[in-house]
C-alpha cells in the first residue's frame, strides 16, 4: 500500500504541472486602433482611451508620452497589448468601467 502511494503522489504533481498554461502570447491582441483624449479625469472624463476596431474601449496603463502630445487629435495606430483583468472608471461613468490593458507594442499607422 506504501510503495502504490508513494507512486501515485509523484503521478499526481507531474499531471498537475504538464496541464499548466503560461504561454502569455495567448493573451495578445494586435489590431488597428485610435488613440483618443476623453477629457481630463478630474472633470469626469476619461483621459487617454483607446477605440478598438470594434468600437469597443480600452484604458492603457502605459501609453507612452509621444502619443499623449495633441490631446484634440486621434491618432490612428497598430497596437498589441494585453488585458489586465482590471477596469478603468471614473466618477461619472456609468456601468462597470472600461477594459485596463498593458501595451507591449504601439506605432503610428
């Protein structure tokens, strides 16, 4: 009874650890977007957003500053990021909040 236990237990962990997932390139979504000034947040608006192609919303958590320049114009990019599973809201905002996301990749198109 021993010698079986002491087989299955190391069975066991190998099964677990072959079924782990960590393959983060799953998780990326490249695509042509618009980069858009929503307002100033302190105003209720929603700051620096980007419209997907398919018209949903995300927050980027790292927009880089070369695209945060002309707040009044869109910009037009290819960007790959990466979901966060955390949402961006602001005070007059109705609804759960808009998709936060990590940007691995971002130019003008």
């Amino acid at each position: 009874m021993k010698k079986t236990l002491l087989l299955i237990i190391p069975c066991f962990v190998l099964i677990l650890a072959a079924c782990k997932k960590d393959n983060a390139d799953n998780k990326k979504v490249t695509t042509a977007a618009t980069v858009i000034y929503g307002g100033e947040p302190a105003a209720d608006g929603v700051g620096w957003y980007i419209k997907l192609q398919d018209s949903s919303a995300v927050h980027p958590n790292n927009l880089p500053e070369t695209f945060t320049q002309t707040p009044t114009a869109r910009q037009l990019v290819k960007v790959t990021f990466e979901y966060t599973g955390e949402k961006y809201k602001t005070g007059m905002m109705v609804g759960d909040g808009i998709p936060v996301v990590k940007i691995y990749s971002i130019e003008k198109q």
